[in-house]
C-alpha cells in the first residue's frame, strides 16, 4: 500500500517533468517568430514601434501552449506530488 | 495549494474564512466602485472646453487606454461595448499590478480568472445571438459543412478556457518563480541578502511586464471574437 502511495507520487512528478517537454515547441515559435520581427525592422525601420507591439503580441499568444503545460506541471506537482 | 493563505474576518459572533486572493478582489472592487463614483461626479462638474487637469485628465487616458485596446477590433460598435470593456480591463490591471505591493494576485486564483473569461464569452454569444438571430447563429456551426459541427462547438467552448488557463498560468507561475527567490533568499541569510538585488527584476517583468501584456491579449481575443460577431456586415 505504502510502495502504490510513493510510485504515484514518484509518477506524477516524472509526468509534470515530461509535460514540460512542450516548452521546446513554444521556444521554436517564439524564436522564429522574434527573428522575423527583428528581420522586418531592419527591412523597414520606421514601422518598428508598429512591428513590436504586433511581435509582442504572437510571441504572448504563442506562449499558451507552453503555459497549458506548465498548468498541468503545477497541478500535477501540488495535487499529486 | 500550498500557498493559499486565509483571511480570517470576525463580525460578532461570525467567522468568515476567505482566500486571501478574492479577499483581495474585493478590496479592488470596493477602492474602484469609490474613485469610478468620485470620477463620474468630478467629470460632470468640470467645463468641457478646457483642457482636463489632475483626475479628470487620468480618467480621459484610461479612457484612451481602452480604445487602444479594443477600438481595432470593435469598429463602430466600440462606444456600445465600452463600459463592459473599461471596467474588466481596469480591474484586471490593477489585480495583475497587485503582486507588486506584496499581496497574493487575484489573478494567481483560477475562480477569478474563470469568472472574467466566462463574462465575456457569455456576452459575445449573447449579443452574437441578439446581432444575427438564434437560427443563423446555429446555422454558422455548421459551417463549412454539418459534419464538422462538434468541432466548431469545441472551438466556441475552447475560448474561456484558453483565455482562462493562459492568464492563470502565466501569473501564477510568475508568483511561484517570485515566492521561490524569496524563500531561497530568507534560507541563504545573511549571504542571501544580496538577492534582493535581483528581485525588482523579477517583479518587472513578472508583475509590471507579464501582466500589463497578458491583459492586452485577454481583451484584445475577447474583442476580436466579439467583434468578429457583432460588426460583420460593416466589414
């Protein structure tokens, strides 16, 4: 009975660590998406108080993947864990 | 959770046990319903044809504010909307700005943000369904074609909790990151001390930076899909 309560908690740590593989996909994303603003600056200078807030905002939005695994990270370490 | 901490208020012979989280929500609704009420009479006091001074002048840039938010999105049924608008986006802000003065954010409560996220998706069905009629509403589900409704009801019911898990993670990991350097910070005394160095770094971005840019997005999708609903046949 003691060894299922400590593999459960064991488990659900190694699971809220896994799930924090999805931070690779929102790291890509972010990436990509700021070196194309950085690259449409140096095309056009001008726009790029216009460039930013729009590269502030899809680099927020891409992040909600990322954070979806992080909720389930911290629900399965205080619940769980 | 581990960090949810209580408060305690005792009226006589009650006792009343809340989350220090909506505790805190209260205070901002209490503080916000006074200086709106305050604000309202000063304005109407004040001479339209010069320029605006002190409160009435914070006022009209909050107002600003929020057209810079929402106006892309809403068109020309901005001014119908923007009392709703006005008043969540300036409780968020200060909810998200919270963390600052040490209290736990109303934002780190997953209630709070659920309730926001529910509000504003209740009033985009609503006044989809009041704009374009229950009969066309249902029909654009169906769209392109009947065999993929269920999927475009996971979409609709996909937007409170997206905006709902976003807000809440990000501001509660921001707390949790915070809580973290500080425990770390009391554990290492004396050396720790000179961590303090790097915490107003931490609130800047966490607090200052994370939050001001997580409300832009809240209502700037919750704009866009109201928008998307109520002014299509302007486009």
């Amino acid at each position: 009975m003691e060894f299922n309560q400590f593999f459960v908690q064991g488990m659900a740590l190694l699971g809220a660590g896994i799930a924090m593989v999805a931070g690779l996909g929102q790291g890509i994303g972010q990436g990509f998406a700021a070196g194309k603003g950085a690259e449409s600056v140096g095309r056009n200078p001008e726009a790029s108080g216009k460039i930013q807030s729009i590269m502030v905002l899809g680099i927020a939005l891409a992040e909600t993947t990322g954070i979806y695994s992080l909720v389930i990270a911290i629900l399965l370490i205080f619940i769980k864990g | 959770m581990s960090q949810v901490s209580e408060v305690v208020i005792r009226i006589g012979g009650f006792k009343i046990e809340i989350q220090q989280s909506i505790f805190v929500w209260l205070c901002i609704c209490v503080v916000a319903m006074f200086f709106f009420y305050f604000a309202g009479k000063k304005i109407e006091k004040t001479d339209p044809s010069k320029a605006p001074k002190g409160l009435v002048y914070v006022c009209e840039e909050l107002y600003n504010l929020i057209l810079y938010v929402v106006q892309g999105n809403l068109k020309e049924t901005t001014t119908r909307y923007i009392p709703m608008f006005g008043t969540l986006i300036l409780l968020m802000v200060v909810a998200n700005l919270t963390g600052l003065i040490g209290l736990q954010n109303p934002t780190s409560n997953v209630s709070f943000n659920a309730t926001l996220a529910l509000t504003l998706w209740l009033m985009i069905q609503g006044n989809a369904i009041k704009k374009n009629g229950l009969k066309a509403r249902l029909k654009e589900l169906t769209e392109p074609m009947w065999l993929l409704t269920p999927l475009n009801i996971i979409g609709e019911l996909a937007l409170p909790i997206s905006l709902t898990m976003r807000l809440f993670g990000n501001i509660l990991a921001g707390s949790i990151i915070t809580l973290l350097v500080y425990t770390l910070i009391k554990n290492l005394a004396p050396w720790g001390y000179f961590g303090l160095t790097l915490t107003p770094f931490l609130h800047m971005y966490f607090d200052i930076f994370s939050g001001v840019i997580q409300t832009y997005i809240f209502f700037t999708l919750g704009s866009f899909f109201l928008g998307q609903q109520v002014s299509k046949e302007e486009d």
